[in-house]
C-alpha cells in the first residue's frame, strides 16, 4: 500500500475523532426547553425574544441578571424528585432558585405577556432541543395574584391545573393541551414545571398571562392590548410564533389548532446528533485503513 494513502487514510481518522471528541463534550444526556407559546419569561427576554427583549422589565431583568438570557434553555434543577416546593425558595420561583437566572424573579406587572380567555383550550407549544421522557405540570396563579409582589408557593395551587407526561416532541417542539380556569381576570402567571424521567432535571418557567373578559378574543397581545411582534423560535430567525402561523390565537380549542401538530421550531442538528455522524465517519475511516492494511 503506497505510503500516502497509509497517511491520507490515517488523517481522515485521526480528524473525524478529533471532532467527535469535540462534540462529545457538549453532549450530556440531558433535555433543553422552556415555553414558547404562551411565551416565558426567560425567552420573550433572551436575545432571540425580537422586540419583547427591548421592554423595560426584559431590561431590568437582564440587568439584574448581570448577563443576557442566553441558555434560554437550561433553565433546570438537579435531583428535585417532584419537592419542588421545598427545594425552590419563595420569591425564586421564575428562576428556580439559580443565580444565573435571578432577573425573572423581578416583581413587576409589565412582563411581556400573552392574552388567553377564561375557561378557553390552551395548547401550550414548548421548544425542546432534546427530547426526553418526563411529566408537564401546569399550574395558573390564584385569583387575587398581585404581579407587584414576589411570586411565592403560596400564589399557586396545590395541584395543577394540567398534567401531561411524555408528550410526542414533534418538530422541536412539546405541544400540551389543556382547559384553561374559567375563574381568573386580569394578569397572571402561569407556571410551568417539567419534571425529567429520563434525567435529574426539573424545568420551571414563568409565563405572564392576561385574561381577557370572558367571550372577548382571545389574540395573542401584550398586556398593554397592543398586538405584539410574535416571538421567534430562539431556534430559528423565524418571525412567526414557535409551531403557529402568525396570526396564532393562544388560547383556541383543540381541534382549530389540529393543524399545528405537524408545525413547530427550525431546530438544528443537536450536538449529539452530530457527534454520532462524526464517530461513525471516523469508523468507517479506521475501517478502509484497516482493510487496505489488510
């Protein structure tokens, strides 16, 4: 076998390697996500969260926060095991109680929020970059919430409103549908935890809500009755809501939104897909040397 290809050979493998090993490192077994529709907290303020992130509380949350919410994503708790109201203080619910995400704990009433109407269908779109097994609990804010004061366990009620476990992520996206309290007015929270069966994490989120008089359209607008620029997947530079067309209504029964099933963020290739491809390239790589070898 002429010795340049032993060494073309040779290199091939020797870079494929290289790359898988760089891949693998930033590849845990581990499940990203946070709610889309009705938008978060955490993305409607991250960089990609398009004019929402310009508003005055996504300012002072990013300036509490001392850092832009850039893993929108990674919002999670190891090793919860569903004590959440033990293992999350009050007035950290928003951020789970982890520094890096201290800026949503911010009481304020002018969040970037999403309108629904009492007692509506909810389908609750949730952008996921790895899917994993695990159970979605939906809880909404008691009424006489007050957004000026801290969010606290006790704003919440004991059981949820909803529960969905293993989902089917479809498209980049977990889509849970529920029956939204007939009984809330005014703004609200509705808070999110996504507790893993195929890792540690708990996920929490805070999503800001404004209920609508009962009957009254149920469009996706901000709290101030403007209608909003749709937030974009944090995926993808697309100007649409994350697994709607842009003229989404939060809030629609079920069957009007069959139709977003197949829909959802433009996710890339998760680094551990990529770093597969790259273990294989390097095996077939190793494989023709040894053959030539051979």
């Amino acid at each position: 076998m002429p010795a340049h290809r032993t060494v073309t050979s040779a290199a091939v493998a020797a870079a494929a390697v290289a790359v898988a090993a760089t891949l693998l490192p930033a590849t845990p077994a581990l499940a990203h996500g946070a709610p889309t529709d009705p938008v978060s907290r955490v993305v409607a303020c991250s960089p990609e969260g398009g004019e929402r992130a310009g508003t005055a509380a996504c300012r002072a949350a990013v300036a509490a926060n001392g850092a832009p919410f850039t893993a929108w994503d990674n919002l999670r708790v190891a090793d919860v095991n569903g004590r959440d109201r033990q293992s999350i203080p009050d007035g950290r619910l928003c951020s789970g109680g982890l520094p890096a995400y201290k800026g949503l704990d911010l009481a304020r009433s002018d969040w970037p929020s999403t309108r629904l109407t009492p007692g509506a269908a909810l389908t609750m779109t949730y952008s996921s970059t790895i899917p994993h097994t695990g159970t979605f609990k939906l809880f909404l804010t008691k009424r006489g919430y007050d957004p000026t004061k801290p969010l606290t366990w006790s704003d919440l009620p004991v059981k949820p409103f909803a529960e969905v476990t293993d989902p089917p992520l479809r498209n980049g996206a977990y889509r849970i549908r529920a029956t939204l309290p007939a009984d809330r007015s005014g703004h609200h929270v509705l808070y999110t935890i996504w507790q893993n069966s195929s890792t540690t994490d708990t996920y929490y989120s805070c999503s800001d809500v404004v209920f609508a008089a009962s009957g009254a359209s149920g469009a996706g607008t901000d709290k101030d009755g403007s209608h909003g620029t749709p937030t974009p997947s944090p995926s993808a530079p697309a100007t649409t809501v994350p697994g709607a067309p842009a003229t989404a209504v939060p809030g629609t029964p079920a069957a009007a939104t069959a139709s977003r099933e197949d829909r959802g963020p433009s996710v890339p290739l998760p680094a551990g897909g990529a770093a597969a491809v790259a273990l294989l390239l390097a095996g077939a790589a190793v494989a023709v040397l040894r053959r030539r070898r051979g």
